[in-house]
C-alpha cells in the first residue's frame, strides 16, 4: 500500500528572507500516528499547513492519497482534517449544527446517522443541543475534532490538540486519538507535551529550524538515543565511593544511600554485572535495584544539541 503522504524535498521561504522549511522529505504510512516534535519556531506548523492548502510552498511536492495539493487540491483536502490549536467556534450555535455546517463545506450532504455516531464517539451526544460557548475547553476541543472528521477524512492533523487542559482531559484525548487510530484514520500531531508523543506515536519526528532532522520509530529512538540508569538503594550508608568507581560512571547519592550508574543498554557490556559483583566483594549490602528509561524529553534535547550527529 502506498502512503497516504508522500512529501518530496518541500521548501518554504517567506518573503522576509525566513526560511522556515528546507528541503523536508517524508513519506507517512496509512493509519499510522507521527508525532512532529520541535521548539517553536521550527517549521511544524509552516509543514502542516501546506499540506492542508493553507500555506503556498516555494519548492517541492505533496501528495495526499496520490493527489498533488498544488494541482489537484480539491481531491487533496478532501481527504484531510485539520484541528487548529487555537479554540476557534461560533459561540452561539450548537454542536450539532457546527459539525453539519462544517460537513456541507466540503460538499457533502446531511447524514444524521453519521453525526450521531462521530458526537457519540468524542463523547459529545449529550451535548448535541448545547451551544459550544457553554463547554469546557476539553469539550470544545472534541468539537475542534468533529468538526475536522465530519466529512470523513483519511488523515488528520491535531496541532496541539492537548493545549491548555488539564492531566485528565489529556489522558481522555489521548485514549480519543487512539481510538480514531483504529478506525484507520492516519494521525499528524504536533505537540509540546513529549510524554504525549513517547505514549501516543509510532513515530517521531524531529525538526528545528526548518530541517527535519529525523523520522524513527518511537520504540526504535528510545533505543537508539535513550539511556537507561541504575539505582542501587544501600542498606547502609556509604561515606565516599570505593577508589576508581567514579571513573566508570558512578555517582554517591549525598546522603550516601544510593549509587546512580547511567549505561548504554545497546552496549555487548553494560557494567551492571560489574557493579554487582564489585558490591558483593566490598561486602557492601543492597536493599534493592531499579531501573530507569532516560525521557523522551531528553533524548529530544540531546538530539537539538547534537543535531549534525543526529542527521547521519
């Protein structure tokens, strides 16, 4: 099956002088989610917006579902949903009415059974009646995504789409996101929230200042770019390291109860065997051993401090 988005060495230049993307090329597979981390400013909003017919490229190609966005965007943006990360609803009219009226642009007609079951989807049925500016954000933002998905779109773009609310509201949009995921909808994400991505996506991509810097599976960037860190809990305190164990990486907690030991998990050796035996031969005792994933949040930044490295 040939992705649904085939973007080919796209550019786009203000005419300022900016140049906010840079010869991008990325292909995005049929019901996958691909979440595009990057600062601001990095050119994830400019990348989405061309796609969906909002913004005019200055070089090179789109095509959604095998149409050109330049010379068969209708077919194009027929395919494509886009959920703004501004709230951006008529504050007087209702649910319901927003998501028809959003259905007719695209050219389509009145299907109530349809509506009834993409409102009972998000959760918003019993909202049907209401007029929007009487939501929570939560809500409003599941109109944001009715409104996008009322013509039956393929792809969808969330820009976004957990701005602004809370813990819970976000736990319920993720377990949205999902779900439309398995009804075959392919789903763009930008978001600032990396423990959003690392939850959500199958992929990642990164981009800053206008260069993609790369696109890996999300398991597969964990381990490729993660670390993983041992803690030791002591049963009793130590006053300093044994001689020469700092130089292998490791570290005394201040109260002197724990030893911190960052390794490659990748490495044929990672020392951990090492650590123990050395333990047991110092007669030091252990009252327990955890381990931890470095964040998607620092392997992120490590990735921007390290971009040319990054980009190989």
């Amino acid at each position: 099956m040939p992705p649904i988005i085939e973007i080919d060495h796209l550019s786009k230049q203000y005419a300022g002088g900016t140049r906010a993307l840079d010869n991008v090329s990325l292909s995005i597979e049929q019901g996958e989610i691909l979440a595009l981390l990057g600062p601001n400013g990095a050119g994830k909003t400019t990348l989405i917006s061309i796609i969906c017919g909002l913004v005019v490229p200055t070089g090179g190609t789109v095509r959604v579902g095998g149409h050109d966005i330049r010379t068969d965007w209708r077919a194009a943006r027929k395919l494509i949903g886009l959920v703004p990360q501004e709230i951006a609803l008529e504050p007087f009219e209702t649910v319901a009415n927003s998501v028809r009226f959003t259905r007719g642009l695209y050219g389509e007609g009145p299907d109530e059974a349809y509506l009834e079951q993409l409102l009972r989807s998000l959760a918003l049925w019993d909202k049907r009646d209401a007029p929007t500016r009487a939501l929570s954000g939560g809500m409003k933002r599941r109109v944001l995504i009715a409104k996008a998905l009322s013509h039956r779109p393929k792809v969808l773009f969330l820009d976004e789409p957990t701005a602004g609310v809370d813990v819970h509201l976000r736990r319920e949009m993720w377990t949205v996101v999902s779900e439309l995921r398995a009804s075959g909808v392919t789903i763009i994400l930008t978001t600032h929230y990396l423990e959003e991505a690392e939850e959500m996506a199958d992929r990642i991509g990164v981009i800053d200042k206008g260069h993609l810097m790369l696109v890996r599976p999300t398991a597969e960037l964990m381990g490729e770019f993660g670390r993983k860190q041992l803690t030791v809990e002591l049963d009793a305190p130590l006053d300093a390291l044994p001689q020469g164990w700092a130089d292998r990486g490791i570290t005394l907690s201040p109260d002197g109860r724990r030893l911190d030991y960052d390794y490659d998990a990748r490495a044929e050796r990672t020392g951990i065997g090492r650590l123990l035996a050395d333990l047991n031969a110092q007669g030091i005792g252990v009252r327990d051993v955890a381990t931890q994933q470095s964040s998607l949040e620092e392997v992120f930044m490590s990735l921007l401090e390290n971009g040319g490295e990054a980009r190989r």
